[in-house]
C-alpha cells in the first residue's frame, strides 16, 4: 500500500480541486510512493500527534487542518509549526490535508454536523463557483457517437440528476494539412470539407485531465481541435455549509441545550431568542461568519457554525438564531467521518483515529 494509493482515495471524497484557493491541502510532507506501515487521523497534526503516530507505527497522518499554511522561511524549530514538520520529517511520518476541499464535499464536515444534529433533507448552503467547464469539440459524424460515449466515460455530461448531457450541431469543418501532416480524411496540401458535429460538454474540474486524455486517445484527427470555458456555473452538490430541517421543531432553549449535549461543547454563545421554534437549521464547520447572510436568505431558524464576533450577532437582526459552538467543536467529528470512510475501503488495514484532543481552548 503506497501513500498515493490512500490519498488517491480520499481524493473521490474530496477533491483538491474542492479547496479554496487561500488554503494548504494535499500531501504536505512525504512522498507519494512510500509504502504505508499504519494512517493515523486527527483534526490537528501536533508535535504531540506525532508521538502518537510513532507510538502506533503510523507513518502517515491524515490530518483535516493543514499543518502548513502559509509559506515557511525557516525550518529552524523556532515555532510549533516547525517543531513538527522537523519531527515529522525526522522520523519518516508523512502529513496530508483536507480541510476546505473536505468542506466543500457534500459528504465532508458540513455534512457530518448534520448528521449528529440529525438534519433531514439537507442540500448545500452556498453552492462553490468555477468547478463547471464546458469542453467543445469537432468530430467527424460518422465518429461523434463513439467519441461522446467516450467523454461520459471520462466524466463528463453530468448535470445533478442526469448523465450523457450534451448538445451538438451538424455542420461542416475545413482545413488543409501542409507536407508534415498525415491528415486522416483527406490530403495534405488540399483543402478538405468535412461532416462534422459539434459536441459540447460539461465537466467538473477535477475530471479535466482525464476528459482530455480521452478525447485525444479517441478523436480521430491527427491534430484535435477544441476549446474549455470556465462557466460561472455553481454546482449544486459542491459547496460549504448544509442547511436541512429538525424531524420535529424544538424550542429555541430545548434547541440550544440539545446543541450543547449532542456537540459535546462545554459553551454554547448565540444571539438573542426570539420566542419561535426551530425546525429549519444551517450548519457550517470552521469560522463562519461569513455565512449569516447566506442562512438568512435561506430562511433558516438557526444558524450553528462558530467563531463569531461581539459584532457577528447584531448580524441575527431577530430574523434568525446564531449558535456558536466553538471551532473545535464544529469540526471534531470529522476524524471520525474520515476513519468510516477510509475503513470501508481499506478494512485490512490499520486506519487508527487519534485518541488525543487537539482543542487549543478551555472553559472553566
């Protein structure tokens, strides 16, 4: 079992392309091609987290906040950071990251607080951007139906509930090859007329390299012609934050110490009641203030994330209530959500869930 072969699989979970393009994820220290003795996963990798791995013969740490985040000057042990990054290094443990790219999964972080709330019918609370592409391509008529079934097997044409989406125009395509050419319709050197169709798709970002590999594997051309578009597109499975409903509505102070018990927090800080029930609920892991808004126009009773500041609740203006749980305490299923995900397909293997705490923030 090499490190690849772990990564590559949480990578179906949740796709690099997934991440915001301020964070840190992927393998941050190691080697794809090592072969793996043990996985140890946690919320944070620590100096303490690696003591852990080495104590457990785990050589690679699965970790959902990336150890490096911004650019390192010096590795000279002078911080934490790079306290663990030498220790890492210097005992052959390797590190990968999920975080946003797991956030934005609608199996990741979100999707987990649902779960443990007990949320129904969730969908995704701000669908991410600039994940759609559209490939358009020229084939000859008598090979557009091969190439298409082709570019579905790659990933392409997916659109929410349906496949092999495309859409093609019949029409005629010219060229000439010059002396070097080996056209496969015509001669170099003679301007050629073909029947052809133009076939449009959609494709998720993350399937890009493997469309492209396919559609030059399979066009019969010897020189392919196409063009990819970003699309301003969301996509409707792929996104931060969930919102879903309460089997039954709750009491807004029954909802708050329900909250405090099932997320296993030790403080629950939330805005002003305002005397209704709770039924439909907005979730987000991490720091999410920047979200109120999106739950307010989501029509949520209550919106559970954390870190919100003293100015973050005047934000509820008595339409919507705020929960703030902690960073944690948001997030700390998650490890779990990644140890039921790697066992299922690695079920020889030792997948081991840190027992250690990494919160940095105590309550007395």
């Amino acid at each position: 079992m090499k490190i690849k072969d772990i990564t590559n699989y949480l990578e179906e979970l949740a796709p690099l392309q997934y991440a915001e393009d301020f964070d840190n994820v992927g393998l941050l220290v190691g080697n794809y091609n090592t072969t793996v003795s043990g996985v140890l996963v946690t919320l944070d990798t620590l100096e303490e987290t690696i003591d852990e791995a080495i104590a457990k013969n785990c050589n690679l740490i699965v970790s959902f906040h990336p150890i490096i985040f911004s650019g390192l000057k010096k590795l000279n042990g002078n911080s934490y950071v790079e306290r663990v990054i030498l220790k890492a290094i210097k005992n052959d443990i390797a590190i990968y990251a999920t975080h946003t790219a797991l956030d934005n999964s609608k199996q990741g972080v979100s999707a987990k607080m649902c779960e443990v709330i007990g949320l129904q019918n969730t969908s995704i609370l701000i669908p991410k951007k600039h994940l759609i592409k559209k490939l358009t391509t020229y084939i000859p008529l008598s090979d557009a139906d091969m190439l298409r079934k082709k570019l579905f097997e790659a990933g392409a044409g997916n659109i929410g509930n349906y496949d092999n989406c495309s859409f093609n125009i019949l029409g005629e395509g010219t060229y000439r090859g010059n002396q070097n050419s080996n056209p496969t319709l015509g001669e170099k050197g003679k301007i050629h007329t073909e029947k052809e169709v133009q076939i449009s798709v959609i494709f998720e970002s993350k399937n890009e390299a493997s469309i492209l590999k396919s559609l030059q594997e399979h066009h019969p051309y010897e020189e392919v012609a196409y063009q990819i578009v970003s699309t301003e597109n969301t996509h409707q499975n792929i996104g931060i934050g969930m919102i879903g409903e309460l089997p039954i509505a709750m009491d807004e102070k029954d909802f708050l110490v329900f909250l405090k018990k099932t997320m296993n927090t030790n403080c629950v800080r939330h805005s002003n009641l305002l005397h209704k029930k709770i039924k439909k609920v907005a979730v987000l892991g991490g720091s999410g203030s920047f979200a109120i808004e999106n739950a307010k126009r989501a029509k949520a009773d209550a919106y559970v994330s954390a870190d919100f500041k003293y100015h973050d609740f005047f934000k509820a203006e008595n339409t919507i209530l705020l929960a703030d749980i902690g960073h944690y305490e948001s997030e700390q299923f998650t490890k779990n959500l990644l140890v039921d995900y790697l066992t299922k397909k690695f079920s020889n293997f030792a997948i081991i869930l840190s027992e250690k705490s990494t919160n940095p923030i105590y309550y007395i």
